[in-house]
C-alpha cells in the first residue's frame, strides 16, 4: 500500500440485526485530500463515519490508519490516534459549559497522582477554549453557558471548534453546517479551508452541493448502504451527482451494486 | 476573570450579570421556613411569644438558640450521608434505593466487630463472635463495614452498567437483599456493647462533624475534580459522554460504590450514635435522602444537582422537623409537610426550568 494514504477501508459492513446499514464499503483517501460523502437520508453515511471510529463494532471489514491496521475500541482510541469527529448527533453534554465539552474526555489537570480525583485546570481550559474560538471565528456570547440555553447553531459551532482545537491526522464532520445560518456555515466552511491549507485531510458529510462542490476534492456516493460512484471534482457536476444519489446512475466500477 | 465576551456575534453579554444559583432559592426558602416558624412563635396563643431560632433566655452571651440549631442539623446529618452518595447517583441519571437497609446490615457487621470483652465487668451477652473480635481498633469495624459498601456498591453499580438493569430495579433488589442480610447476620437479634472508640464515633455532634466534612470534600470532588465532570457529563448525556471516551460503565459503578460506601458510613455512625445494631435500622432513610437531594434541586433525569443544594436540602428537612416539634405538632404533620414541601420543591424546579433566563 502506497504510504500516503490516511485512511483505507475495505469490504467494511455493518448490519444491525437485519438491516444492511452498510455493505462492502472500499475507500479511500489520500494525504492533504478532502472527500465529501453524499447521499440519500438513511444510506448509511452515518454508520460508515460510526464503524471507523470506533463508537460501535463492524459486522466485517478492514481499515487502515496511515498504513497501520486499526479497530478502534471506542471513540478514545480512534483520537488518541488523531481522529477526530463532529457527530451527526453532537455529542455534546447539554448541562456543561463550552470549556467542559471542549475539553470532555481529555481535560487538562493537575495533580494527577490523585487518579479519579485528580484536578481540574479550568483556567488553562478556558483561555484555550476562547483562544479556539477566536482561531475559528466561531461567535459565542458566553461560554460559561451549559450548552442547552444555546441555539442550534451555536451548539453545532461548539462542536465543530471541538475538533478544531485538536491538530489531528484525520477530521470526520458529519452534516457540520446542517442546522446553521448562512453566517455560521460560511465560518465552518472558513475553518474547512483552513484545514485544507494546512493539509489536514477531511471527510465531509454533507447535503449541501453547493458547498460540496466549493469545497472537497473529491464525492463519494453511498446508496442503500453501498458506495454507488467516487467521482473527481473536475470530472462532474450537480447534476451528475444528484442521479448517481438518487440511483439513475451507477458508477462502473460498482456496477452488480445497488 | 478573563473576558468571556469574545466574538460575541453582536449579541451583548453583561458579564455582571451572572445567572442566580439554583442554590440560593433554597436558602430562600429555607430563610422562609424559619420565618415561619419564627412568626407561629409568635402568634400562636399556647406558645407564649417563644422565639424558634433566637435565645430569649439569656441574651446576654449568644444570639441564637444553639441548642435547637444543633439539633436541626443533628437529625438529618446520619441521612445527610447518605444524600451525599445519592446525589453522585442521581446526578448521572440514577437512584439508589438500596441505603436504607444498607445502613442496617453495615451497622449489624460492623458493630460486630466492634464488640467489648466485658460489660460492667461481666461478658459481653451480645457478641456473635468469639473473643478474638472483641477490642479491636477501631479502624476495623469502620473498615470492614466500609468494604462491605463498596462490595454493595459495586453490585449495584454492575448490575445497572454492564447488565443495564434500570437503576430502579436494581437497587430495589439490593434494598430487599440488604435488609435480609441485616436480619440474618445474627438471626434478627440486635448487637450492642460497642468499643468506647466505636462509640465515639457516633457521639455528641460527631454525626455533624462527619456530615459537614463529607460534604466539604464531595462538594470539591464534584465541582473540581475529572470525576465530578465525569459524573455530570454522563448524567447530562450519556452517548456525548460515551464518544467523548469517557468509560461510562466503569465511571457508573465507581459512583454507585462510593454512594453505597458512604451509605455504610452512616450505618457505621448511627450505630455507634445508638450504642447498638438492629436489623429494622434505617428505614425510609433512602426516601429521606432522595428527599434532599430534591429539595436541594437535583433534576431526577440528571445532569443537574449539587452539594451545596443537598445540604440545603437537609437543612430544610431538618428545620421542618423541629419547627414542627416547637409548635408542638407531632410527627404525623411532619411527615405531611414534608411531603409537601418535596412536591412544591419539584414543581417550583419544573417551574424554573421552563422560565430559564
Ligand atoms: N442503531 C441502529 N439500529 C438499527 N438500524 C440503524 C441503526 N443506526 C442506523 N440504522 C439504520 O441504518 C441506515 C443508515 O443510517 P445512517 O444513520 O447511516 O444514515 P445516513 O446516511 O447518515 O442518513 P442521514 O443523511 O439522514 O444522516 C438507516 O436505515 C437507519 O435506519
Ligand atoms: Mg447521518
């Protein structure tokens, strides 16, 4: 395998009971490379984004980490390896403040001997967490508010500053921009490029051809749970996508698929 | 205080204006109780213009009646204790039922091995062991009714983690359990004759002393510590908390043995308080304890709850109860008026919760 590759799955599939949610997924992607993933709701974006990063457990497959083979435990492992994600549902704990989610999971402490109990350095958090902020231009009046006296958007902004305060090796967003106004989802598509500037590699999930299309290198198409068509930026157009998402068109090297 | 306004979208942002803590409206209302109480006092014609909280007597050298401060926080510091666990519990999202009959069957064991040789000079009629467990330190008993918690607690806490027994049924189970092993361990005879060191535990306003003390040290480990954040991260939402990596299940039964060890606790200190174990012990301290931790303002769907509003809590509780005894109303209005007080504590939450600013 050629070592500049991130991230490499194969034959990756999950089936939740009898449901096949993703089936035989081959992909990849290369260093510095955003790719979109689009799709029909429920084609199995979501459970794709899941099974890499370790929050549930593959029905079958393999998947390769800048060349090392990985599966993850949980969602810990996959970002003590750089991974880092915004989920579809957030993830975020509604009663904590922007710092606490910021930093939940991996806070900064101090006396670390006392194990459990060891404490919280809130103030390095905090300056960190505006430092974030004012890097991605996310605008939050106060972030000593819990989460849930914040709007949609503001919510999603927490998040997306969430992944990017970590320099990571890989960045998975799922729908980022969904609930956004047209402000906010410039300012995420601002931090987007930013990480493309910085050669970080990204996976995007998205609804948003518009978007799509200003911003990744390449669209991958999932259909009923199946990669249906993996087309180069420069090589289609919305149309094109749209009848491969909604299954006029199949690409042909996946030609038998759904 | 570093300047939080940063980027605010062109919304302002009073940093002066801090939200209320939920906290204080129990003071006010528990500031309310005694007002109460303090107006009856007055108005009521059988009680001859006594005063609830302030020294009429001599008041020369104190303000206030110390002897009927001490008692109002002297009887809820035992179940005090105990809402200091329950509040960890509920705050992710839990209940713990078992404590009640915890505390009974902690305080059987280790009163057990707490036991004197000689009682006024002849042997101990009680002893369940032989003379190899009398007079020991007393770091024993605490310690082996401590293991007993947490071996409790780390039932409960498995059962409701790794098993996902709804914490309901769970600790439903353990209270019935606990309240046998309580009647079993000495055939549902009573065990007294403790240690005078055992005994000293319990003594005076030790009961306070530990109560206070706890809760200083949990109200720090809550508000300062990973698992304070841990514990309001996974009751405020577990998933968010299960992909941020945090181990939930794991985190899950450290908070149900430590609630269930201080559960112990209190069983070891009430028993030493009463210089005796029986097997009806405790009963209805669960309730009592979840009462607090609900007047104290916790939200039974987790997330939300503190220390600091549990021992308000008590406090209202313990007010409450003496207040009652000052107007010379017995225990049947008390328990009335407590029901009362919990359902008003919930609906006032509800009330806030919809009208947050
Ligand atoms: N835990 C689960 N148990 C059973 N079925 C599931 C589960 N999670 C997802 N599914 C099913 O798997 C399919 C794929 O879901 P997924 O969330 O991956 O869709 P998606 O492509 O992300 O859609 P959207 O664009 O709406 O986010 C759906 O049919 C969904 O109902
Ligand atoms: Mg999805």
């Amino acid at each position: 395998m050629s070592d500049d590759i991130v991230l490499k799955t194969n034959d990756l599939t999950k089936h939740y009971g009898g449901v096949h949610a993703l089936e035989g997924a081959n992909f990849e992607l290369r260093k510095g490379e955003h790719v979109a993933i689009m799709g029909d709701n429920g084609a199995g974006k979501s459970t794709f984004v899941r099974q890499i990063t370790g929050v549930e457990q593959r029905t079958r497959g393999k998947v390769w980490l800048y060349g090392e083979e990985v599966s993850f435990a949980g969602p810990l492992e996959a970002r003590e390896h750089g991974v880092e994600t915004v989920f579809q549902t957030l993830a975020l704990a509604d009663d904590l403040d922007v710092p606490d989610n910021l930093f939940l999971g991996r806070e900064r402490t101090y006396a670390n001997w006392l194990g459990p109990f060891r404490l919280l350095d809130y103030k390095s958090m905090r300056q960190s967490t505006i430092d974030a902020l004012n890097r991605t231009g996310v605008k939050i009046p106060n972030i000593r508010n819990t989460i849930q006296n914040m709007s949609g958007g503001q919510r999603q902004c927490v998040a997306i500053a969430r992944t990017a305060t970590f320099h990571s090796k890989l960045t998975i967003m799922d729908e980022p921009t969904a609930a956004l106004g047209v402000q906010e989802t410039a300012q995420v598509e601002n931090i987007i490029r930013t990480l493309k500037e910085e050669g970080e590699p990204l996976i995007l999930i998205s609804h948003n051809m518009r978007q799509v299309m200003d911003l990744v290198d390449r669209i991958v198409v999932f259909r009923r749970g199946q990669i249906v068509a993996n087309l180069r930026k420069e090589d289609t157009d919305g149309q094109d996508v749209v009848a491969y998402i909604t299954g006029a068109k199949t690409g042909a090297e996946y030609e038998g698929a759904a | 205080m570093t300047d939080t306004s940063h980027g605010t979208g062109g919304l302002t942002f009073d940093n002066s204006k801090r939200s209320w803590p939920n906290e204080m409206n129990i003071l006010l209302a528990l500031i309310i109780i005694v007002v109460i109480f303090e107006i009856l006092g007055q108005v009521l014609p059988y009680m001859n213009n006594q005063s609830f909280l302030f020294d009429t007597r001599d008041r020369f050298d104190t303000i206030f009646n110390e002897a009927r401060l001490q008692i109002i926080i002297l009887q809820v510091a035992i179940i005090g204790i105990i809402a200091l666990g329950v509040t960890q519990v509920i705050i992710t999202a839990g209940i713990d039922l078992s404590s009640g009959p915890l505390v009974a069957a902690t305080a059987m064991i280790a009163m057990s091995f707490a036991q004197t040789e000689l009682v006024n000079g002849n042997p101990n009629p009680k002893a369940i062991f032989g003379t190899w467990a009398m007079d020991l330190p007393v770091i024993v008993p605490v310690v082996i009714g401590l293991m007993f918690g947490a071996f409790i607690g780390a039932v409960n806490g498995t059962f409701v983690a790794y098993f996902r027994i709804p914490p309901f049924i769970a600790t439903l189970g353990m209270f019935l359990i606990c309240r046998g092993i309580a009647l079993w361990w000495s055939s549902g005879r009573p065990v007294s004759f403790p240690t005078e060191s055992y005994k000293f535990l319990g003594s005076g306003m030790m009961p306070v002393v530990w109560f206070l003390g706890l809760a200083v040290i949990f109200h720090i480990i809550l508000k300062y510590t990973v698992y304070g954040k841990h514990t309001y991260a996974i009751g405020s939402n577990e998933e968010a908390a299960r992909m941020s990596g945090i181990n939930v299940r794991r985190h899950k039964v450290m908070v149900y043995m430590i609630a269930s060890m201080l559960a112990a606790f209190a069983g070891v200190v009430l028993s030493a308080k009463a210089s005796t174990a029986q097997a009806g012990m405790g009963e209805f301290y669960e309730l009592f304890a979840i009462a607090m931790a609900v007047i104290g303002g916790i939200s039974l769907t987790g997330g939300r709850g503190s220390i600091i509003g549990t021992v308000l809590g008590a406090m209202v509780l313990g007010v409450i109860r003496s207040g009652f005894t000052f107007v010379k109303l017995d225990g049947s209005y008390q328990l009335m008026a407590m029901g009362g007080i919990i359902i008003a504590a919930v609906i006032l939450d509800q009330y806030r919760q919809r009208n947050r600013a």
